[in-house]
C-alpha cells in the first residue's frame, strides 16, 4: 500500500476481534514511529503508558466515551473490545504547551497499526479523573489522547457529505460503519498559482 | 518504503531547491490526503489556502519564523526558499476547537510530499495578522500551521538526545541539519502486560 491507501483505509474503528492479542512490542513499534515524527520546537513533551493487559483494558475501556453520534449503541461488546491501548500523556514539566503534537503523533502510529493489519481509534473524550487513578498518572502529566487499538472486525466506507451538511457517521443493518467527508472543494478556500 | 522508513526519512525540511516547482495539482492531492483523516467528532473544521504562485510565496515566507535554535540564520536564501505553501486554517463557524486535527492533517500531508521526493516544515510561529492581510483572509478563520514544501536539498539526521537533556536541532559544517531524540525508554512511562 502506498501512503495514499494506507491513509485512506486507515478508518476509525470501535469492533475488534478483542481475542486477537497485540502485545507490548507491538506498541513499543508504534510508539516508536511518534518518537520520530516532528515536535514543535523539537520539545518533545509527549509520554505514553501502554497497556495489552486484560484487566487494565477492562479499566481503560470503562474511561472511554464511544461513538457518540451512535445514540443506540453504548461501544463494542466483550469479545469485540480493543486488545491493546495507548495513552498519550503530556508532560507540563518539559513544555508548556504542546500544540498538536499528539494530533502528529497519534495519525503516525495509527498509519503504522493499520500498515500491521491492525486498527484504532483516537478518544478525546475521556473520564480522565478515573483513568488517572486507575494508572496511578502523576500529575505532572495532562492526559491528551487515548489510542484504542486492535485487529479490526468492522468496515468504515467514505462518502461524501450531502446538501444537509451532515457530518455525523452512521452503521447501516449490515453494520458497515459510514462515514462522510467533506468535498475537497468546500476545504480549500483559496489558490494562488497553478 | 514502508511507513516507518516514510515517517522516519520524513525530517522537517528547511532548505529547497526554490526554482523546482510544486505546482496546485500537487498540493490538492495532499489536502486529499488531510480531508480523509480522523478529525474530532469527524466535524472537519480546517480549511486550506494554497499557494505555488512566486509573488504570494515570497509574502508567506515573510510572514513565518525560522529556525529558532539556529540563531545565526534568519532562513533560507533566495533560491533555498519553499517552492510552495499550503496554510491550514481553522473554520470557528464549523468547530469551536480544533483539538489535534490540524496535527493529524499536517502529518498526512508531509508524509505525502515525502513520498513523492518532496519534503517540508510545519511552521507554528506566524506572524498571523500579517498572513491574513496578505491572503485577505476571512474573520472566521483561525490561523492554526503553514506549511512549507518542497524539493529538499538539506539533509537531516535523528541522534539521541545526551545526558544534558539538550534538545535543540543544530546544523554542522557540512551543512547536516542534527535532530536530537528523546529515547523510547524516557517517552514510555508506564506498560502494563507484556
């Protein structure tokens, strides 16, 4: 796949074959491939804790808000739950402010998951109070991002946005997940040159 | 190459060959690349001015801060400079936050360039009102990246950051641009499983 396909059947995914093990070096790699993706200023504030344990999951998991233009479905059964999580921390004592380093470093390693036949989904919303107790999270470290990855048992499909400008994805009766993307043409604003 | 000799081989990049052009075709193959990548609640808040047009890229270029660890160079010569600009933009009427998107999309897109020869520098330190006058560029738009691409003639290389903790980039006499990189050990901070 070249990086055009890799991006684009690298979809947001929330049902996985949970029995399909991803372990420690897995995520070990990926976070690797963040380690050498660009950083404001080359700071490099960003920390991770990694988890391939089932308990831990089971933890993690229930810090999680799932799919939540998806009113009927409160995320993914056991059996189809993520194998595997990243949490991307940040730490206050090496930067203030840390840009979108995480946005950089979370589509590196999910390109890097999805060229390994595994998937993932990047969560904002988090019961962070609780994911700090559970992993024991000093304070010094904001939580940014959680990376929930696995062996993927669902499929996402691109459209485009229609007239109504809706952008909310949706999972149609075979359970094939939909989501639309805005045209190029409404993204790009200006042009100068050819 | 695969994704990690992509991600790894796709070093900012501050110095081009200026007259090989980067021409609007180009630059909307790597918005493609952005549009279909993961944004917050798939809402899709940036947008894209894009310049290969000499008279507009001689005023973005103006418009940005270069280097600021390399303190004896004010950026590239004329002849060095970006052969082409694309400045992200964040839509408020779209988004009330941009969250990481605009790093998700920057890192698509540079990773597209790299894979076709081109390289480029995520610029965060813009002197935005001036950008905006130059591009006439709406209210509801916020200023978020510009960046610059183009066909690289500097050639960069990741080390390990040393016992001082010194991250800044330096450049040697050859003209190598040094990238210092915080090892895995000290960005990893917690794993749990095995």
């Amino acid at each position: 796949m070249n990086i055009g396909e890799l991006i684009r059947s690298n979809r947001s995914c929330r049902r996985f074959e949970e029995h399909h093990r991803v372990d420690i070096s897995t995520l070990r790699e990926l976070v690797d491939l963040a380690r050498c993706s660009a950083s404001a200023a080359n700071r490099q504030p960003l920390r991770y804790i990694l988890s391939a344990d089932p308990d831990t999951n089971a933890g993690i998991f229930s810090c999680l808000g799932w799919a939540a233009y998806l009113k009927d479905w409160p995320g993914p059964s056991p059996g189809e739950r993520p194998a595997a999580y990243i949490v991307i921390l940040g730490d206050r004592e090496t930067a203030k402010n840390y840009w979108c380093d995480h946005g950089i470093a979370a589509q590196s390693m999910l390109l890097g998951a999805r060229a390994q036949g595994l998937a993932g989904c990047m969560f904002g919303a988090i019961n962070a109070n609780k994911l700090r107790g559970l992993c024991d999270i000093p304070p010094r470290y904001d939580i940014l991002l959680v990376l929930a990855i696995g062996k993927p048992v669902e499929h996402a499909v691109l459209e485009t946005v229609d007239d109504s400008g809706n952008i909310r994805y949706w999972r149609d009766t075979d359970g094939v997940h939909h989501v639309p993307k805005r045209t190029l043409e409404e993204l790009i604003v200006e042009t100068y040159g050819d």
